[in-house]
C-alpha cells in the first residue's frame, strides 16, 4: 500500500503543519525515549503519538545498531503499532522498517520542493542503504534531475545501486566528487563523524541530512551547519539528539511545519539544510494510511 510513497505527502504536510502549530495542532508526541544495548552497540527507540486531526493512535519501536557484523540483518528493524484511540484496543501490528523509509524519503520531499535552488539539476545521495533507494525513489518521481550521482563508503553498495534502480545513476569514487556542484544532496550513511564538508557544497544547494540520529554522531562538518539556513521537524527533537546540530552549535531557523503553516519563509535561494531525525506523528499518519487503504481493499 506504499509502494508510492508521493501519496502520502498531503497527510504528512498536515501532520508537520499541526506539529509546528503547538497544542492547536493537536499533536501529541514526546521526543523518542532511547534506550541503549551497551553489551551488543545498538538501541532501542520508543516512539509514540497521537494525532488529533486523523484520530490515530500509534507507537513505533525501533531497533539501530551502529556497526553490524552479520550485513544481511538491517542496521534499522522496526515496527509500528496502530491503536484505536476510542478504546485503546490494538488494532494492527505494521512493518516499521517499510513505513520509516517511505515517511522518512516523503518528508525530505518536502522540505526539498520548498527550499531547493529553482534549476535544480543534479541530484547527489550519499549512502546506498534502504533509505538510498527510498529518497531515490520519490525524487525521481516528483522532479525532473539531469543528474543522479551516488557515493557510498562500500563502492561494490554503490554499484549495485546504481544497476538496480530505474534511471541513470554515476557512482562517484569520493564523496567531494558526488557533491561538487549538486543542487540537492541527500546524506543517508551511518556515519558518525562527518562525511560532507561546506567546502565543497555549491552555494544555494539544499541538504537532506537523515543519518547522524544520535547525538554524539555526525555527518555534515561545522562550515556547512555554521554557514547553512538550518531547518528541522522538531527543535526539541534536533536539540537534544542531532550530533550536527549540538556539536557545531548552528542555530535552528524554522521548523518544516512553521514553513508549511506560512508562518516561516523557505529561502531558497540561500545554502539550505533539513535536519531530518524523523518524528512519531509521520509513523502515526503513515501507519493510518497503509491501514485505512487495507480496510478498504478488504
């Protein structure tokens, strides 16, 4: 039921909006409780919401772990559970790993259609993970690159990216060469120290950052944060565990849902980045979605 992701970009801009709007919005989230597993280097995410304007209760558990051994078993599983908010009874038990990764690449969309440069060409990602071809996916689809370049630590990733996906895709040998001139770049790794550097960033390009979801990690170095117009989903959720956004101390200019509320300006024309860390209300709607499309069909 998510197989295009473009789809639920009506609900999800609702939902940011509603965020953004306080206790008028009838959001109801708390910034996600983490639980670290010390023995084996991963954590455990708990990630509730309720939204009022789609009457949707949920709760998304999701495990990460940094630096797998066994690379058949995802850095990211989750799942995500649907109640009635009436009763509380649980009404569906969803796959996470699917819903995060349409969500995620659905709500770096709409931060790029409001503050990507106007002639954007060339398109960058850095990674070659799930969520590599899930943003690959949607951008594809919603806009019109001449160029897609891709760069993942791993070349052999990249490859088989590239020879996997629908359209044209060069793999680049270094990170600087995948960016240098891109007008959108989307940065997807499990990196924790920083892989992109404000060097090579062409002014008035606009950065996705998705991955560094801890806030000890990163992977966007001080000139490109210090030097960007920072947007976020949530301040508090950026405050307390974006490394990018703690350790070089730039400062938060809007919220995504303050920009779609109109409340913001976009700037497009500026150096813009999007601290995606991603929240449990696009889990919430996301999950309805998928569960309301199944009702229907059944």
């Amino acid at each position: 039921h998510l197989h295009r992701a473009s789809l639920l970009l009506p609900a999800l801009e609702a939902a940011l909006a509603n965020f953004s709007a306080g206790a008028a919005g009838g959001v109801v989230q708390p910034v996600r409780t983490v639980l670290p597993v010390p023995r084996h280097g991963g954590y455990l995410g708990v990630m509730p919401a309720y939204s009022a304007a789609d009457d949707a209760l949920t709760t998304k558990l999701v495990t990460f772990y940094e630096h797998l051994k066994d690379s058949s078993v995802p850095s990211h599983q989750a799942t995500v559970l649907l109640f009635d908010p009436s009763n509380g009874t649980l009404k569906a038990v969803l796959d996470g790993s699917v819903i995060t990764a349409k969500r995620t690449a659905a709500v770096s969309a709409i931060a790029t259609k409001l503050l990507m440069p106007a002639s954007a060409e060339v398109l960058c990602i850095l990674g070659a993970g799930v969520q590599a071809y899930s943003h690959y996916d949607i951008f594809t689809e919603l806009f019109t690159f001449k160029e897609v370049r891709i760069w993942n630590r791993t070349k052999e990733k990249a490859v088989k990216f590239a020879s996997s996906v629908s359209g044209p895709v060069r793999v680049c040998s270094s990170a600087q060469e995948a960016v240098t001139g891109a007008d959108v770049i989307v940065t997807v790794t499990m990196a924790t120290t920083p892989i992109l550097s404000g060097d090579w960033v062409k002014p008035g390009a606009h950065i996705n950052a998705v991955g560094a979801s801890r806030p000890d990690w990163r992977e966007l170095d001080d000139e490109l944060m210090k030097n960007c117009v920072l947007f976020v989903d949530s301040r508090d959720a950026a405050l307390t565990e974006s490394g990018d956004v703690i350790l070089s101390g730039a400062e938060i200019f809007a919220e995504l849902g303050e920009v779609l509320k109109g409340t913001k300006p976009a700037l497009p024309e500026k150096t813009t980045v999007f601290k995606s860390l991603g929240m449990a209300v696009e889990d919430t709607v996301a999950a309805k979605f998928v569960y309301d499309a199944w009702s229907a069909g059944n």
